[in-house]
C-alpha cells in the first residue's frame, strides 16, 4: 500500500468513527454499534470508500482485543480470578460444549458429515469477546454479577481456542492441508516453536511460556518499569507498555496459544503492581481506537451481495444460531441460581458468534474441512450476528428489564415496620443517607430507615443497622413508617426522578412534615424547591467549597477570610437557586441572562468584602494562622492582591 493510499484509507476510517459514533451515542445506541454502522456506509456495498483490504484492517485491528484483555487483567486482581474459576470452568464449559452438541447435531440434521459438522458446531459456539466486553464497560456493568458472568463464559472461549486449532487439521478428510493455500491465520499452526515436537515436548515448552509470563510479570516488571519511569518521559514508559503487550502477545502465539489469553494472563500478574494505573492510562487509547476499527471492519465486511442473494438462508442461519445460544445461555443462568435480571443480561449479551470464527472458518477451508460453499454464508451469518448484538442489548435494557427484570425485586414485599415511631424518616440509606443516619443515631436521634435496594438492605441488617425494606413512593409505605407521627423527613436517595416523587408525595399526603432533600446540582435543586422542599442540599456543595476555601488558605488568604467568602458564597447560592426556579418557566435567553447578573454580582460583593478595612475585627476567631505566620517570621496580609 503506497503511502497516499494508506492516508487515505486513515481519513476515511477515522472521519466515518468521527461522524457516526457520536451520532450513535446522542441516540442511546452505543459506541459499538456506531462504528459497525460506520463500517457498513463506507463498505463496499455502501459508499464503497473502502475494499478488499477490509479483511486485512480486521486481521491488524484485531490486536484491540489483546490489548482489552490486557486491561481487563490489569483491573483482576489473582484472588478475584480465582474466585470466579466455577464460573468459568462451570458456566463458560457447559456453554461451550452444549452449544457445539447442537450445532453439530443441527449441521449432520443438514446433511453434512461429522468432521466438518463438529468444525461449525465448535466455531459457533463462541461469542464475540470484543463487542460483548466493550458494550459492558460502556453501560457500566462489566463489574457486575451479570457482567462477571460474561466475562467468565469469554474467557473460557478464549481458551477452547486453542484446542479447536488442534482439532480442526484431525478432522480433515484429505488429511492436513488438503485445502492448499491459505491465509495467514490459516497457517497459526504452521509458525509456531512447537509444531512437529513430541507431545510432550510441546506441553513443557507451553507451560514453560505460561510460568515465564507469571516469573517474569511478578519479579522482573517491576524493576524494568521502576528503571524506565526513572527517565520521566512519559512516550518511553508508552513504548515499554507497548512492548510488554506486543511480546507477551508474540510469545503466546509462538507456543499456539492464544494471544488475547497471555496478555490476560500478563495483566492479572501486574493488576497488585504500582504502576498498574500507568499501564492502563497508556494502553487505553490504542485500544480503544484497534477495537473502534475492528469493529468498522466488522461492518464493512458484511456481504450484501451475498444476503441479498440468499436472504432466507443467511437470515435463517443467524436467527437460528441467536436463538440456540440464547436458551442454552437463559436456560444456564437459571441453572447456575442468577437472577432473572442477571440472566437476561448474560443471554441477551452473548448470543452473538465471535471474531475467532473468522479464523477459524478460514483455517478450516485451508485445512480442507469446510468448503468455500458452506463457509461463506456463515461468515456472513456471523457478521451479521454481531451487528446485531447492539439492538439486542438495547431491546432488553429498554424492553425486558423494565417489564421482567425487576420481577424479583417487585415479589419481595415490603418488610414489616415495628410498631415504635420515630422524629426522623430517612428515605434511601446510601453514602449520603447513612452519613446522616449515623450522625443523628451517635447524637440520640431514633430514626427509621427505607431502603429499595434489597441486597444493600440485607447488608446493612447484617452490620446491626435497623434498615426496612420498602418503595417509599407508596402512600401506604409511608404511613406504615410513621410519616404521620415524624418530625422530619429526609429524602437522600439516588435517583433525582424519585426524588422529586416521594417529596410531592409528602407534601400532599404529610404536609406537617419537614422535608429536606438531597439534590445533585441546580436543576434538581430548582425543582425540589418548587415542590415544596424545606432545605435542598446539593451533594457536592459543601465539600466543594470545603476545597475551595482550603485553596484560598493555601494561596495566602487568611483562614477567617476563606472561611467567610466561602460561607458567604454558599448563603448567596442557595438563595439563587431558590430565585432562578422561580425563572425557569420564562424563556431561555431570560433565564441564562438573569443567572449570568446573578454570578456577576456575587463576584463582586465577594471581591468589596476584600476591601473592607473592618473586616479585620474577625481575626480574633483566628490565631492559628498568626501563630502560623508569627513563626514563619512573616508579617500579617489582609489582601492577598496587595
């Protein structure tokens, strides 16, 4: 590829991740469906901006997945590995082998042979590592039980790998290499230090490349990375990052194994290290651009020509293989004890085939297993089966869970209230809540606690806090609670929408109550004092300006100074927040001009206070910073501008 060429193909890959990721984003699609979208439109069936050489952009933008995994066994420490190994050796292997009966059972059902059935069945049994931990991590649940479950299942195919490259050369009818030429990923086998030893020969040498990653990782990285960081260059400590993955990866597929897996496995040996948040912070930005071009691959490589010619069939297929992986995924979850939430998300996550099957497809034509003829619909099966992997996330975030997910949580009925009533009501007993709850509790305040969340209520018993289960959007729940007798009603939980909910709700139903909420910035603010709210507090507000008048102290402004502008800058804030909601019906110019006079006229009373020669009169109230400066022999500023 001359130099031009390559430059073009760079801007018309990056401008179409550009253009349509973001749009993707804006309409709640996710990145990873943006780029297969991408990929589609400058595809040789779309705009044709980009060829053949898509499959070679596959095969370099692969090396995103190794980098994932990388990062992923950065973020697992040894001991979480090897609590998840039953999910893995349970979960992700009776996945693998009952998916690959069926469809090896399905494919002899269509006539063909065992050998090159058995090459499809196990082919499909894999799942897309790529998009299903990349559509994880965006909607934040990769470290969730679900999300675990997932990444078990992955790994576990990550390692049936290796023996599927085994097993496909026996399987071959003309015996290996019967099908000729092949590409380069058809000729793993062939590069490898291990090919043509002894058996046994071949496990030591593999184990050995295993133990020189684990050694090597846990005695011999550290003293490299601390001599490399002693340089303080940050693109030396970039490159060594790069080297560390690019050899790990080099060495796996030397011995045959997979490469995704060694760097994993180089990843969970340095996820202790001190400089694990470096190495993440330097490997992130290749990674996310290989995967965002694996992925615009992926969707260029879709052939239209080929589905259009033969809809019913490649349809067929990929809603078949879809649905054999979703009830063997569904029917696994329920067996192994998950949830209905959690198993729905695993099903629905890994139904997909994965980037390995085009290997694998290929390496079984080269080896003469599978013909072009039975290949080349599943190839496009595949592909299409992971385009469709975002809607189907979608379908069950935005359809299922909603109306099945929380079945659980909906059965558990609310818990029985004792029949003791206390002056305070708290409403969510998160970090905010509980912070509160203890504060009053350590200062004799009885209180009685609602919490939605069932498993955070179940450990909060656990510690000895008297914590009941309960919606507190239910009038009835509500009365039940004491919100009758109660002084006090404190709202604090995490959601804004339910917020403002249980508030009209006591506002209604409780008006002797006191409500104050919590709020997480002027917009929540705003509507909680136009319903009525008490006293609003913003989460972050004080701890905010805490910082802030310690930056001030740290600047040379005395602390009754930093004290004050602060306290005074929180009573002038409030008391906007309370004027601009009266504003927020009015129009936008209206509102963001009132608000900008507002700003502009605290900064000013802040700064004239400065100005006040009577200010001093509160420096009695202050003689750690004179004895401060008394010291340090330095005299006394009133004026830090001075």
């Amino acid at each position: 590829m001359s130099t031009e060429s390559f430059l073009v193909q760079a801007t018309v890959y990056l401008a179409a991740a550009v253009i349509a990721v973001p749009l993707a984003k804006r309409f709640g699609f996710g990145s990873v469906l943006g780029y297969l979208l991408a990929g589609v439109l400058i595809g040789p069936f779309g705009l044709e901006l980009v060829g053949a050489e898509g499959q070679d952009v596959m095969h370099f933008a692969e090396f995103g997945v190794v980098m994932m995994l990388f990062i992923i066994g950065l973020e697992l420490e040894p001991a979480l590995l090897w609590r998840l190994r039953g999910p893995i050796l349970g979960l992700g292997g009776l996945q693998v082998g009952i998916s690959t009966a069926l469809f090896t059972a399905a494919a002899i059902a269509f006539g063909l042979a065992w050998q090159p059935a058995l090459a499809v069945g196990m082919t499909l049994a894999l799942s897309s590592t790529a998009i299903v931990l990349q559509t994880l991590a965006e909607k934040g649940l990769l470290r969730t039980a679900a999300g675990q479950s997932a990444f078990s299942v992955l790994l576990f195919q990550d390692m049936a790998v290796i023996p599927m490259l085994a097993i496909i050369p026996l399987l071959a009818t003309g015996g290996p290499g019967h099908g000729g030429e092949g590409g380069a990923e058809a000729g793993h086998a062939a590069v490898t230090w291990i090919a043509g030893l002894p058996p046994a020969l071949q496990t030591a040498v593999v184990l050995g490349a295993v133990a020189a990653i684990v050694v090597g990782g846990r005695f011999l990285m550290r003293p490299f990375f601390r001599a490399v960081a002693k340089a303080r260059m940050r693109e030396i400590f970039t490159a060594a990052a790069l080297l560390l993955v690019i050899a790990t990866a080099l060495l796996m597929t030397r011995v045959g194994l997979s490469p995704a897996l060694g760097t994993f496995l180089a990843g969970v040996v340095l996820a202790d290290s001190e400089y694990r948040h470096e190495l993440e912070a330097d490997i992130e930005p290749f990674k996310g651009l290989l995967l965002g071009l694996f992925f615009i691959a992926v969707g260029a490589s879709i052939d239209f020509a080929l589905i259009a010619g033969q809809p019913w069939t490649i349809l067929g297929l990929t809603g078949g293989i879809m649905a054999v992986k979703l009830a063997v995924l569904g029917g696994l979850a329920r067996g192994f004890g998950m949830s209905l939430d959690n198993g729905l998300l695993v099903a629905f996550a890994l139904p997909q085939v994965g980037e390995f099957a085009f290997v694998l497809f290929s390496f079984a034509n080269q080896e003469g297993v599978l013909g072009t003829e039975i290949t080349s619909p599943l190839v496009a099966a595949v592909a299409l089966s992971m385009a469709i992997t975002p809607l189907l996330l979608m379908l069950n975030e935005r359809v299922l869970q909603p109306r099945f997910g929380t079945r659980q949580e909906e059965e558990r009925e609310a818990d029985i209230i004792d029949d003791e009533r206390s002056p305070v009501l708290i409403v969510g007993f998160g970090a905010f809540g509980a912070t509160i709850g203890r504060l009053l509790k350590a200062n004799g305040v009885a209180t009685t606690v609602l919490d939605r969340d069932s498993d955070r209520v179940d450990l909060l018993r656990r510690l000895g806090l008297e914590v009941y289960y309960g919606d507190a959007t239910r009038h009835d729940l509500l009365h039940t609670a004491g919100a009758d007798e109660a002084r006090l009603l404190v709202v604090a939980l995490d959601s804004p929408e339910t917020t403002l909910e249980v508030v009209k709700l006591a506002r209604k139903h409780f008006p002797h109550l006191r409500i104050v909420a919590r709020a997480f910035d002027w917009g929540d603010a705003q509507e909680l004092e136009l319903a009525g709210v008490d006293a609003v507090y913003r989460e972050s507000l004080d701890a905010a300006l805490r910082a802030g008048a310690d930056a001030l102290h740290a600047l040379g402004f005395r602390a009754y100074q930093a004290h004050r502008s602060a306290q005074k800058f929180l009573r002038h804030d409030e008391a906007a927040v309370r004027e601009l909601a009266q504003h927020r019906d009015e129009d936008r110019d209206t509102y963001i001009g009132f608000a900008r006079r507002r700003i502009q006229w605290l900064e000013e009373l802040l700064l004239s206070d400065l100005e006040q020669p009577d200010a001093d009169r509160d420096r009695g109230w202050d003689p750690e910073t004179l004895r401060e400066e008394a010291r340090a022999g330095r005299p006394a500023r009133s004026d830090p501008t001075d």
